[in-house]
C-alpha cells in the first residue's frame, strides 16, 4: 500500500513537471514569436523574385551593406510578381521590384506608390526551339507565356504591333517564373517573356531570341514603395538607407562583375556553374527616377 501510495506521488509530480514544462515551452514559444514579429514589423519589407534586376538587393543583404547603413531590411521572396502585388497591397510588404505596367495599375486600383528608381529590368521574348519560330510573324496559332496587366503584356502587344500573323497569338498566363521557363524546357509552350537569369538558362538550350525590350527602346523596371511610408520619418530614413546601400551594391557589381557574387547567385537563384559563367554582362544604375516616357507609356496602355 505504501509503495502504491508513493508510487502515486512520484507519478503525480512528473506529470506535474510535464504539464509546467510543456506550459513553459508554450509561452517562451509565443514570446518568441511576439518578438520575432516585433522585429519584422520594423524592419523594411521589400518584396523581390528570383530575377537579376533584384541582384543589389540581394548583395546588399548578403554583404552586410544594409547592416552599415544600419537600416534592418527584411526580403520578402516570392516567384510570382502577383505575389509581390499581394505583399506590397496587403501591407506585408513596403516596398517592391516590379514594373511599370503592374505598378500603375496597383495605383490605380487604391494603393498609392512612390517610384523610388527604375532597375535595368529586361524581357527577352525566346521562342521553342521545337516549335521552329524564328520570327515574330510565326507566332500565328501558338502560344506564347505571359503574365496579364503586366510589362510582358504590354510588350507582347508592342512587340505584335503591325506584325502580320497567319492565325490568333494565344496568351497564357503563367505567373511563376521558374515554372514558365520549366514549362518551355520541357516543350510545353511555344515562346514565353523570360528577364535572366531564365533568359540565360533558356538561350543555353539553344532556343532563338525573337524579341528583346531593350532593342524595342523601353525601360519598364522598377522599385516602389508604399506612399504612406514617405509620411512616417522612420521609414523615410530606412528608404534612404536602403538607398545608399543599394547603390553601393551597384557599384560592388560594375567592379566585379555578376560572375563574382557566385555565392549569390547560387544561393537566390540556384544557378549552377555552367550557367553563372554564361550570364552576360549587366551594369546596374544607381538609384535614380523610371523616365516621364516610360511612365507615360505604362498608364497609356493601362
């Protein structure tokens, strides 16, 4: 009976120190959670893709350039632009690397934007090699990757405008960047809007450029941030001191080259060797306003 009776009081007091701990645990597991949410909401939250354009963002990150400037930058990674939409409307974001043509209507649609800088953002148009276009007049019938309200749409239109086409040029939507160019590697579309470093790894495949927004004379990429932010004295001086460090990034890159933030490159982009070393050579401006015609561009076809 005794040992009953203690065998009793040894199990109470275990179960007791269990039911503590496991409270503990609860409530350091959500005092670390209310801290860490603390911490994002101050930092600066920009939304940015696996795209070549967002490269000084992510040097800047990486190179502790943000932490000089003192100024605690959160990257909020996604695949898709209409998730970075998403992010920067729904306030999960303050600022974005996007287009022109998306950013317009973002803005008309109720979020005011401050263009902060334009980026040296481009689109190739790059055609299946299977699908034997080499000319923009063969795209009669086919189908061609894009995403809708967005510079890839915008140039489609530009780029078909006068071209004289044997059937409908079919646009399909397809928002995420690694599965469009998945998508043609793997013969499932006929032509598609690719920025690099897809452009790259779709040209390395031997698959023909048949247009390229640089050659048709537009600069549509671009960084925004949310207007209220330049209403809050915090978040004007992150925005300057994200400014500066970009433009230090910039400066790294024209020194350096692409090639020599392999580190980088394979930890954002997941390149391999092959295609790091196949990257052309990009030079990247500091930051500085998108030009009145490109603007103006974008809100005419909006």
């Amino acid at each position: 009976m005794r040992r009953l009776c203690l065998l009793a009081f040894v199990l109470t007091l275990f179960f007791a120190s269990c039911g503590q701990s496991y409270e503990k645990k609860q409530r350091l597991s959500r005092e670390e959670r209310a801290r860490l949410a603390k911490i994002d909401s101050l930092a600066l939250k920009v939304a940015v893709m696996p795209t070549l354009d967002c490269l000084p963002i992510y040097i800047a990150k990486d190179e502790n350039l943000f932490d000089n400037e003192k100024v605690d930058v959160s990257l909020k990674i996604f695949n898709a632009q209409m998730d970075c939409d998403t992010a920067v409307v729904g306030y999960t974001a303050n600022g974005v690397v996007s287009d022109l043509v998306r950013t317009v209507r973002i803005i008309r649609k109720g979020t005011p934007l401050v263009y902060l800088s334009s980026t040296n953002g481009a689109w190739q148009l790059i055609s299946n090699r299977t699908a034997r276009v080499k000319e923009l007049s063969q795209l009669g019938d086919k189908m061609v990757a894009m995403t809708r309200y967005s510079a890839t749409d915008f140039l489609t239109d530009k780029a078909l405008d006068g071209v004289k086409t044997k059937a409908k040029v079919f646009r399909i939507q397809v928002n995420d960047v690694r599965v469009r160019l998945d998508m043609l590697l793997n013969n499932e579309m006929d032509a598609e809007w690719l920025m690099e470093p897809q452009a790259t790894m779709a040209r390395m495949r031997h698959n023909p450029v048949i247009a390229d927004s640089k050659k048709m004379g537009y600069n549509l990429g671009v960084i925004a941030f949310r207007e209220d932010c330049y209403a809050d004295r915090r978040r004007r001086e992150q925005i300057r001191s994200f400014s500066r460090a970009y433009n230090m990034a910039c400066d790294s890159i024209n020194k350096n080259g692409v090639r020599h933030y392999e580190e980088v490159l394979k930890k954002y982009y997941h390149l391999d060797d092959k295609t790091i070393k196949a990257l052309p050579s990009l030079r990247y401006s500091h930051i500085a306003k998108p030009a009145a015609k490109d603007v103006e561009a974008a809100r005419k076809w909006n």
